[in-house]
C-alpha cells in the first residue's frame, strides 16, 4: 500500500484548487501597483534627461553668444528686424552652433523642418516648436533693429545677474507653443497673462535661463516671477 506524505497532500490540493480569488486579485493589484511606479520612475528619468539635455542647449548658446561678440565689435546680435522679420538673433549665432539637422522635430503648423538641435528645446512637445528656435530673446538686451546699434556687451553692467535667453512661450489659437523671444517689458508689467511672448517653465516650474556672462540657471518659477526685473533688465530700479 502507497502511503503519501502530508506536504504531497498539500501540494495536490494547490493544484486541484489552483488559486482563490483573493489571491488572484491580490496578485493583480500588485502587478498593477509595480506597472504604475516602473512608468513613473521612466516618465521621471525621461524628464530629467531632457531637462538636462536643454541646460546644456542653453549652455552653447551662452558660448555662441559670447563668440559672436567677440567677433562683432563687442556687440550682441539683434533679435529681429524691425517688422519682426529675418535674419534673427538665433541666425547671427548659428555658425557658432552644431549644423543643422532635418531633425524631425515638428512645428506648430504641423511640418518638419531643419534647425541646430541645440536652438531646439527637448523639454517643448511636438507639434509645438517654433521652426526659428523654441528659445526666447530678452529684448532688453537682444534689441529689435528699430534704426539704433545693436547693445554693446559693457552696456550689460550685471552681466551674471541679467538673462540673455531664456525658454520662451506664447499662446495661440492651437495651444501654448514655442517662442523665439520674450516681450520683457509686457511680462514684467503682467507676469501673470498669457497675450503675449512671455518666458516659460515648460511646466516644470522651473525656467532655464542662459545669462549674459554664459552661465546657466534653472530657476525656481516663483523665484523668478518675484525677481524678474533683476533678471530680466539691464538697469533695474529695484
């Protein structure tokens, strides 16, 4: 006579019964909770490679500004022509820049175009780019050519303490996109609307910024909200 021992019992009874209902959806709810915290570590890491990937953008911007001025009497480029038109500020700088690259990056009116990747910000969806650069002047210092010279660079008295360029946005019919300026005296007036170029946290509440002495900084929303005329002027009243 086949005796068979209690864990065989055991065993087969697990198997004759499989699992219980608890115990399925308790193992669902697991599986479930593991999923939801593996995409958000991804999402996360995914984020901050390209918050990185834009402080470093702005980094080479800063470098490209400061080339160009030391090849152009000590000047910063223009931001744009008088009626808003070409050649702008990021075209001054673009030899000072990686080539451009059909790059598949896609623009508010819905097509690709081909730019320096690194007037192009990561941290800007697609379909929300601006084709001239997702980067913002500072018209306080990279002045429309409204008939004067561009600013010379020992006009910048603070140059650690004043943004050359900063992440720029702009709302539109379609959604908030892109912007290749800022209008630095409508936002220091009204920081808080949205009808007109204003610097953007991409909303990461933080805005990256390049200042005119080449360093970068990605600076807390409020902070910069509080301090914008110090950032954002030459000569600052307060």
């Amino acid at each position: 006579m086949k005796f068979s021992s209690a864990s065989d019992r055991g065993l087969g009874a697990c198997f004759r019964h499989g699992f219980t209902l608890i115990e399925l959806l308790t193992v669902l709810v697991i599986i479930s909770v593991l999923a939801v915290l593996t995409f958000s570590v991804l999402k996360s890491s995914r984020q901050n490679a390209k918050q990185v990937q834009s402080v470093a953008n702005l980094r080479l911007i800063g470098a490209a500004l400061i080339s160009y001025t030391g090849e152009n009497d000590g000047r910063y480029p223009l931001g744009a022509t008088s009626d808003f038109k070409g050649p702008f500020w990021s075209d001054a700088i673009e030899p000072y820049l990686p080539d451009e690259v059909e790059g598949g990056w896609i623009n508010s009116a819905g097509k690709t175009y081909k730019l320096s990747p690194v007037l192009v910000d990561p941290l800007v969806e697609d379909g929300f780019h601006h084709q001239i650069t997702d980067y913002g002047a500072n018209r306080e210092v990279l002045v429309r050519n409204d008939g004067g010279n561009p600013l010379a660079v020992s006009a910048v008295l603070r140059p650690a303490n004043t943004i050359a360029v900063v992440a720029g946005e702009i709302s539109k019919a379609s959604g908030v996109i892109a912007s290749w300026h800022v209008e630095t005296y409508r936002f220091i007036s009204s920081p808080d609307s949205n009808s007109f170029a204003k610097p953007s946290d991409r909303g990461t509440r933080r805005v990256n910024a390049v200042f005119c002495d080449g360093h970068v900084e990605s600076i807390p929303w409020e902070k910069f909200v509080e301090n914008r005329e110090s950032y954002l002027l030459i000569n600052p009243t307060k």
